[in-house]
C-alpha cells in the first residue's frame, strides 16, 4: 500500500510540474513583456518627453494635390491612351463575342429541348388518336349490333305473335 501512495504522489508532482511548466510557456512571453513595459515607466516623472511644440504646415488636401482626380472615373481611365483604349476594346469584343455564344448554345439546348418534348407530344397524341378510334370503332361495331338485335327482336315478336294467334284460331291454347 506504501507503494502505490508513493507512486500517486510521484504522479500528481510530475502532474503539477507539467501543468506549471506548460502555464509559464503560455503565458510567459506576455507577463515578461508585461513586466518589461511597467519597469520602464517606474522611472518617474523624468523619463516623459516634454510636449513637442512644433510649426509643421497642415496636411496637403488631395485636391490641392491631384485636382484631376476628384472627377476621374473608371471609364474614363485610359481613355486617352490610345493602346491601352484598343486593348480594352478588345477585352470588350471578346467579353461579347463570348456572352454571344453562351446565349447561343442555351438556346441550341432550349431549342434541343423544345424538339424532344414536341416529338414526344406528338407520339402521345398518336397514341391517343389510335385508341379513340378504336373506342370508336367498337362503338360503332357495338351500335350495330344493337340495331340488328333490335330488327331481329322486332321479327321474333311478330312471329310469335302471330304462332300465338294462329294456335288460338286452332284451339290449341
């Protein structure tokens, strides 16, 4: 048991070691500048510089420097040279030489787009003609057939009234 107290000791003084170390490496370099600026003000009243009584002229507004520069803008720039306005003309060109074929190629791909989709509308309502004229087809074949049942149903009523009448003249009823 002595052991394992003394090994927690040894432990928690290396521990306590490290953390101070480790504290000093942070916040060292502060404290010492700190300390530094302190002991050089402890000096007293005599270290002060007396105030600086001097006669400079105020400072050059940028007006009274460069008058032409309150009214410059960047279009204007170099717009007096005559490389540099070719050479930004240029850049403008080509600005909208490329901005021209950007506009182009989305509209290949509306256009691209556009093509497909009408394609694909006209198969569907291909598609939807087929099957209404076969709904009407059989709607016809179907009326057809209603309108000859109805002959035949006609007929069959007639002949039977008319068995009906001939067994009622032989008695037969």
């Amino acid at each position: 048991m002595s052991r394992r107290g003394g090994s927690a000791t040894w432990v928690r003084t290396c521990l306590v070691v490290f953390a101070t170390v480790s504290a000093l490496c942070v916040c060292g370099p502060a404290l010492y500048s700190k300390f530094k600026k302190d002991s050089l003000s402890f000096r007293g009243p005599a270290s002060t510089c007396p105030v600086c009584d001097c006669h400079c002229p105020p400072p050059l507004s940028l007006l009274k420097i460069a008058p032409g520069l309150v009214n410059l803008s960047v279009p204007d720039c170099g717009k007096n040279d005559p490389e540099l306005s070719e050479e930004m003309q240029k850049q403008f060109v080509d600005l909208l030489t490329e901005e021209l074929k950007l506009q182009e190629l989305v509209g290949e791909e509306n256009m691209h787009h556009m093509n497909i989709t009408f394609g694909e509308a006209r198969r569907l309502a291909s598609q939807y003609q087929k099957e209404a004229e076969k709904c009407n087809t059989a709607t016809e074949t179907c009326e057809q057939a209603r309108e000859r049942s109805q002959v035949l149903l006609t007929k069959e009523k007639k002949v039977t009234s008319m068995w009906e009448k001939r067994a009622r003249q032989l008695g037969w009823e």
